[in-house]
C-alpha cells in the first residue's frame, strides 16, 4: 500500500474516532471478519431456506458484527488501550 493511502486511511480512523486511530481500526477489522459474507453465500441462503431466514441472518449478522465492534472499541477505552 503506498504511504499516501496508508497515511490517508489512518488519518481517517483517527479523526473518526477522536484520536483512536489504532482502536477504531482494530473495532473496524472485527466489523469486517462478522458481517454478511459475499452476495453468493447470500444468494444460497435464500435459495436453501427462503427470503425470511436470509433477512434474518443478513440483519442478524450485520448487528453482531457491530455489536462486537462497539465491545471492542469502548472496551478498548475503558481499558486505556488505543
């Protein structure tokens, strides 16, 4: 990755996150390893169980994968951590 992009991405993170460049990336990592996969995964889910349950799976992941995020970045703080 050139330095600029490098510099950019974490500039970004650390203005989003009120300094906590290093935090806010790790919440952002946890988001991105949690949410819904690829649009195939969600294409089968519908075919295999219907529009219902990939709705419910699709919210369902989205949430628990910000849910961790959130754990993550304010149990970050309270730690001291970031």
């Amino acid at each position: 990755m050139p330095g600029g992009l490098r510099q950019a991405v974490y500039e970004g993170f650390d203005a989003s996150s009120g300094g906590h460049a290093a935090l806010a990336g790790l919440a952002f990592m946890v988001f991105v390893l949690i949410y819904t996969p690829c649009m195939v995964a969600v294409a089968a889910e519908k075919q295999e169980f219907g529009a219902r349950w990939m709705w419910t799976s699709v919210i369902g992941q989205l949430a628990l994968a910000w849910l961790m995020a959130l754990v993550v970045f304010q149990g970050g703080l309270l730690l001291g951590l970031g």
